[in-house]
C-alpha cells in the first residue's frame, strides 16, 4: 500500500534547521530552542508516511489515496482501530441513511443506533434486485466476484424500513434501499467485512447498544468504492473498533471509475485486525 507522490519537505526542513545550527555555531541555550523546534516539526513529516498496518486519523480524501499493494493485509487501522464516535449519543434504535451524491453513489457514510431486536438470520434475506453504481459481475469459475454490499448489514438491520426507522412489522430489514449498497467485492464483504459485523452481532446479543458507521470511500468521481471504513462503538465501550477495508478481489484488478475488472495475479491475504 503507498499513497501517492507526497514531497518530504517536512523532514528535509528539520534537517536543514538542525545544520544551520551547526555551521552558525549557535549557543547551548540556541541550540536547545532550535531542536525543540524541530521536534515540534517533525510529528507532522512522520504522519504523511504510509503505515500499511495502520492510518492515525485518516480523512476520507486520505483513505482514498491509499492503493493496495498485493500480498499485504487488506485491512487497515484508522485512529489506532479506536472509533471516533460518541457513545452517549445512542438515544432511540434507528439508522441515519445518507442521501445518494449526484452521482448516485454512497459516498457519505450511514449511522446505525443498533440494539438486540435488530439480530437477524439467514431465514430473512430476500432476493436482491438493485444495481448500484460501478456495477459489472463477473464470474471466477461459477463464483460471482462482487456482491452487493450492504453498509449496515441485513443481519443487524432486522426491523429497520427504509426511512431508518424501527418497524416492528419490517422483520428482513432493509435489503433493497439505494442508500444502503455499494459495489463490493465477493471477498471484501465476505471474508474481511463480515468478521467485523460478526463483532457487532455478538454485542447485540449481548444486550449491548451499538453505534455503527459504515462508510464507502471513493476516489473522486469513480463509481466503484476504493475500500470501506468500518467503526463502531458499544455504548458501554466494551465493543470498540476502526478500519478501512480495501475492495479488492484475488486474482482481479478492477478500473474503479466504471467497476469493469481483468484477470491478474493480485494476492490478497485472509486475514483482519
């Protein structure tokens, strides 16, 4: 995983300082003003270096720039894996969807309020019918190699219509809203995602309280998501979590801009955080 080209020019301005000081032939007292000076410098030209395992305080336009690199993990840390939500605003169970963009995509994230009543099973899925953008299956063998990825998942969404509200009469959640799905790879969702909604599950049948934002990241006006940020936060804090999930799929490499993909020999480890 890299960023894109960043100028270092951070790090070669503390080295330039700390020369300076040597050649001006500066006092103790000056010299020890300068270094901490640098110092203070320095935290900003390290938080600019990629960390494959790990993303401080990722913006989205940040997470977006990252690419994958084949063979590395397809998981990363965000804030340390540490949400940055706010427990104490779990008040009544709903889901906030956000609107569609202009490009009809999910590119803002939806936040669900999640309690037990909203554990589901296998038994409630229903057939899946939208296309959402970027969208191009295609077949490895018989297996498909993208699904349709739910931000909040059916399996914890039990009760919920399509206006985010609690509808004791809605018992297969909301499956087919617009607002909820994303082009996602079969191994994204089903390898990577799932252990993390698996976490959220067990929580609630905990009798935890749960607050869950799912966001799908896109790269400027591609249709396709880059990846997914995944952060939750139980209310007593016992469940606590923040990652970004790259959308990739072994042995394919996808055009994000319109979601059409090739063969290749990308590798993609099963493995989380």
């Amino acid at each position: 995983m890299k960023r894109r080209r960043k100028k270092r020019t951070t790090s070669l301005l503390v080295l330039a300082i700390v020369l300076i000081g040597g050649w001006l032939g500066l006092k103790p007292s000056q010299s020890q003003n300068l270094w901490q000076t640098a110092q203070a410098l320095l935290p900003t030209a390290q938080s600019s270096t990629t960390n494959s395992t790990s993303q401080p305080n990722a913006s989205t336009a940040q997470l977006a720039d990252l690419d994958y690199q084949s063979g590395q993990s397809a998981v990363v840390a965000v804030n340390n894996n540490k949400a940055t939500l706010d427990p104490a605003s779990w008040k009544t169970n709903h889901v906030v969807y956000a609107d569609l963009d202009q490009l009809n995509r999910t590119s803002t994230a939806n936040t669900a309020y999640l309690e037990q009543r909203n554990v589901a099973n296998d038994s409630l899925r229903v057939r899946q019918t939208v296309q959402p953008t970027g969208w191009h299956q295609k077949f490895s063998g018989r297996q498909a190699i993208l699904n349709r990825g739910h931000l909040v998942a059916y399996s914890i969404s039990k009760g919920i219509s399509v206006d985010g509200n609690y509808d004791p009469n809605q018992q297969s959640g909301d499956q087919n809203n617009l607002k909820n799905l994303f082009t996602q790879t079969a191994f994204s969702n089903q390898r990577l995602q799932t252990v993390y909604e698996t976490k959220i599950r067990t929580a609630l049948r905990n009798g935890k309280k749960v607050i869950y934002q799912p966001h799908a990241i896109f790269r400027g006006s591609e249709l396709m998501p880059r990846g997914v940020q995944l952060q939750a936060i139980s209310t007593d804090g016992s469940l606590n979590f923040n990652v970004y999930i790259f959308n990739v799929q072994p042995g394919f490499t996808f055009n994000y801009s319109d979601g059409t993909s090739q063969t290749s020999s990308l590798q993609v480890p099963d493995t989380t955080i």
